[in-house]
C-alpha cells in the first residue's frame, strides 16, 4: 500500500520474514537527519524511553515501576503512579507538550 501526498509518502510493504522486524532496523531505514523525534509503538522487549498507555478499565496491569525506561503514564482513569507524571490520555495537546519539555530538557 502506498500513501502519498505533496509533502509526504508512505510504503507499507510484506515482509518475507515470520520473525518480527528489529527495532534498530527499522529505525536504520529512517533519514535520521531529518528527523527530531522517532514516536514507537510495541516493542515491549526494546529498552528505550516511552510513555506507558494504560487504560485500567481493560484489566491489564502496569508495566510502570518494573520498566525503568518510562518516564510518565497516559492514563484515562486516576490511578497510583508515584512521583512518575500522570497524563490524560485523551488529551494530546497535553501529551505533545510534555513530550516537547522532556525533549528540551534532553538536550540542554
């Protein structure tokens, strides 16, 4: 499948493979240098910074505190997380501005 536009594409492509794709290897497809921010979905097992989703009405448990690399929990209901930031899941404009505060903090 391919998505265009006039300032952007994508090509979603088969993989021949029935082992799951590595994330450096995905990410070393990318032009890095035109890059600021590489937003990544699954890759559970991969350890690099993440905010963790978590909808409590849907019975699964935290991955907070036992995975380190997250640095603030999106939630939709009020839930425990410590000294850890709680983000409203549905409110992205929130979420982008902590994620553009965490960047600049990165790289001060």
């Amino acid at each position: 499948m391919l998505v265009a536009s006039s300032r952007r594409w994508a090509l979603v492509t088969e993989a021949d493979s029935k082992d799951e794709p590595q994330l450096d290897d995905l990410i070393g497809r990318l032009d890095l240098e035109k890059v600021d921010l590489v937003l990544v979905e699954g890759f559970k097992h991969v350890p690099f910074t993440r905010i963790e989703l978590h909808r409590p009405a849907l019975g699964h448990p935290l991955l907070y505190p036992e995975d380190r690399n997250i640095i603030a929990i999106a939630t939709d209901a009020p839930i425990d997380t410590g000294a850890l930031p709680l983000l409203d899941l549905n409110d992205a404009v929130a979420i982008t501005g902590f994620v553009l505060s965490w960047l600049d903090k990165q790289q001060a």
